[in-house]
C-alpha cells in the first residue's frame, strides 16, 4: 500500500495495482504515530463504508471506473446473498438464478482490448 501525503495530510491511499481511493477527510500526520494511525483506521473505514453504500445504490454501468475493487467484491457479495435470500423466501426457481448469474458472468469473461490492467484486474477478483 503506498500511502500518498500532501501538506502533512494523508489524503488517499494506493493499491499495488494502482487503484487510489480517496479517504473521505484527510489526516494530519503528527510527531505521534500512535494518534494520526487510529485517525487513519477511522477514517479509512469510514471511506470504504460510504463507497459501499454509493456501490450499492449505483445502477451506474461503469462501476468497474468508478469503485475500488474490494468494494465491487463486497458489493457483489452482498446482492448475490440478497438475491438468493429472496428467491429461497419466495420458492423460486434457481433456474433463472443460473441463468442470471451466467450472463453477468459471461459480460464479464468478454473480452473488450481497450481496458485497462486495472479494470481487467477489477474483472478477474469479480469472477
């Protein structure tokens, strides 16, 4: 993780992809690493939590661009849960569950040469 600091605050961190998220407020480091550390850890949940929920509510198709890949995952997690929650609550049939989650899988696998390695690594932890 490669943590960028600006002005003496922390104000994103960096993947080793190279995916930068933004912290929702930034840090001021101190001469007292134990302080601006715990800030850090609040803060740096606090940002994952908002992009979380902004994931989770976007019906936007460019989330791939737009949110860090641990949050696509999580996002994913969840909604598969979601989805299989209610159609065991309703009685559904998993058949259309199938079919569902091989077409997300299929737009996924497509193969698109104008993506970046980012986007692609994005893919891959997706699939």
């Amino acid at each position: 993780v490669r943590i960028n600091v600006f002005n003496g605050h922390i104000v994103s961190f960096q993947s080793s992809v190279g995916e930068v998220v933004q912290l929702s407020d930034p840090v001021h480091v101190t001469e007292r690493p134990e302080v601006w550390f715990a800030e850090l850890v609040q803060i740096h949940k606090n940002s994952l939590s908002e992009l979380l929920t902004k994931c989770m509510n976007s019906n936007s198709s460019d989330k791939l661009d737009t949110f860090p890949s641990q949050i696509l995952d999580l996002s994913e997690a969840i909604a598969f849960s979601s989805i299989v929650e209610k159609s065991i609550e309703t009685k559904s049939s998993f058949f259309h569950l199938k079919e569902m989650f091989q077409g997300k899988l299929h737009s996924l696998t497509r193969q698109n040469t104008f993506e970046s390695n980012l986007v692609r690594s994005k893919k891959n932890a997706l699939i």
